[in-house]
C-alpha cells in the first residue's frame, strides 16, 4: 500500500463517517457538523485527485458559507423544534433504494474498469485560461444565477414585515 | 489510488445522500443530503477529469459550476425554509403539503 491509498482511505472513513451521521443522527446541528467534516474532507479527495484550487473553494464555499449559513438559520428558528420532526416511517423503503442504486453503480464500476494513468491535474493558471476563455459565457450567467438567488433570498426572507406576502 | 476507488466513494455518498433525501422529513436535513449528492457529483467530475482527460479541463469547470449552483439553491432554500417555518411553524414537509393534489 502506498502513501496515497492510506490517506485516501482515512479520508473515506471521514467522508463516509460525516454522511452517515449526517442522515443518522436527531439532533440538527449536529447534522450540520456533520455535513462540514464530511465535505471538509472532500476537499482532501480534491488534493489527491491534484485540484487543489477545488479543494480551496471546496473549504470556502462548502465549509465557510453553507455549513454557517445552515447553522444560522438553525440558530434563528430555534433548532430543537426542528429536531423534534421524525423521520420517514418509510425510512425502510428508502435504505434498500439506496442500497440498491449503490449495488447498480458498484456493479457498472467494477464491469467497466478503464485502465488509467496516474491522476494528473493542470494548474491554476490553466484553470483560470480555460475559465475566462472557452467558459466565460457560462461563467457569466453563474454569476447572474447567484446574484439572481440572492435578491430572492432576501425578499423572501424579509416579506412578511415589507408587504404582507400572507 | 485507482480511478475505481474514487467511483466507490463517490457512488457510496451518492447513495448515502439518497437514503437521506428519502428518509428525511426535516426540510433542512433533506438540504443537507441534497448536498452530499452534489459531492458525490463533484468527486466523480474532478476524478475523471484527472485520470482520463488530463490535459483539458471540463471535469474541474463543471465542479465550480456545481458548487456555484450549490452555494445559490442553499440560499434560496434556507429563504423558503425560513419563510415556511414562519407561515406554518414547522419544517416537516410532509406538513407543507397545499399543493399536493
């Protein structure tokens, strides 16, 4: 074994760990913690898969922003009624189509193994260049996407006090 | 570390992430597994985008895009949630449930 496969495999554990506790556990906050280790480690995966600019914004944006964001909103509508909501009675159903969608994909996987090289990954600099050439049009519109879903964030959000959306 | 490994662990979120979707009725949990869906999205576009496409860059592009997409419906959805723990006092979905037919 390797030095890649060792790390990678403790950061399967990690990834792995954070999403079962993810949609194991009550507690709501918890769930969110959760969902920060896991995705932190994703930004591992990142760094051994060579994309270590991902990696960075995996962090920021997964790490900084959604997991505070999620934790905010708790925070602001007193997270323990929120824990109170059950789960599905049909949480049953749902582990075996889950299980069965993991069994299909294994299955493909292991039919279909491309023979590969070693991961290889450009750098920022070829990142950017490809961005702001070939991609710059669909780059654009994701930036009118987010600046579009934080004006209705925000009227959604305040309605009640400005025009009575009731 | 073979591209197989990376498709496991991507696939075993993906199903993780599922099982939560479906399982759930806490709306901010379903949120949450919506997103280990889109990672499992991520790892599988940036690995092969390593392992068979080394010279161009598509896998690493449509990741941003996912995590633009994420970082947008996060917002947006938090808004709804608020919005609907507001109006309804409550966050199970299976209570917000007007327009099902």
């Amino acid at each position: 074994m390797d030095a890649g496969l060792v790390t990678f495999s403790f950061l399967v554990v990690l990834v792995l760990g954070g999403a079962f506790g993810v949609v194991i556990t009550r507690n709501v906050a918890h769930a969110a913690l959760y969902l920060l280790m896991s995705l932190a480690s994703v930004a591992g995966v990142f760094i051994l898969l060579v994309a270590e600019f991902l990696a960075l914004v995996q962090v920021l944006i997964y790490g900084g922003a959604i997991t505070i964001v999620l934790l905010f909103a708790l925070m602001l509508t007193r997270a323990e009624e929120f824990s109170n909501v059950r789960d599905n009675p049909q949480w049953a159903v749902a582990g075996v189509a889950a299980i069965s969608i993991f069994g299909v994909l294994s299955s493909v996987i292991f039919s279909n193994k491309l023979d590969v090289q070693q991961p290889i990954g450009p750098g920022l600099e070829e990142l950017g260049a490809e961005l702001f050439t070939n991609w710059v049009v669909p780059f654009e519109i994701a930036s009118v996407v987010l600046l579009v879903a934080l004006i209705g964030a925000i009227i959604l959000a305040r309605a009640s006090d400005g025009q009575g959306g009731e | 570390m073979e591209l197989y490994h990376v498709e496991l662990l991507s696939a075993a979120l993906f199903a993780i992430g599922v099982y939560g979707v479906l399982a759930r009725r806490n709306a901010v949990m379903i949120l949450m597994s919506i997103e280990l869906i889109l990672n499992a999205v991520n790892i599988n576009a940036v690995a092969y985008a390593a392992f068979l496409d080394p010279g161009r860059l598509v896998g690493q592009v449509i990741t941003i895009f996912v995590i633009t997409v994420a970082a947008a419906e996060v917002g947006l959805a938090m808004a709804i949630i608020l919005r609907l723990y507001r109006i309804r006092a409550t966050a199970n979905v299976d209570e917000a449930d007007s327009m099902k037919w």
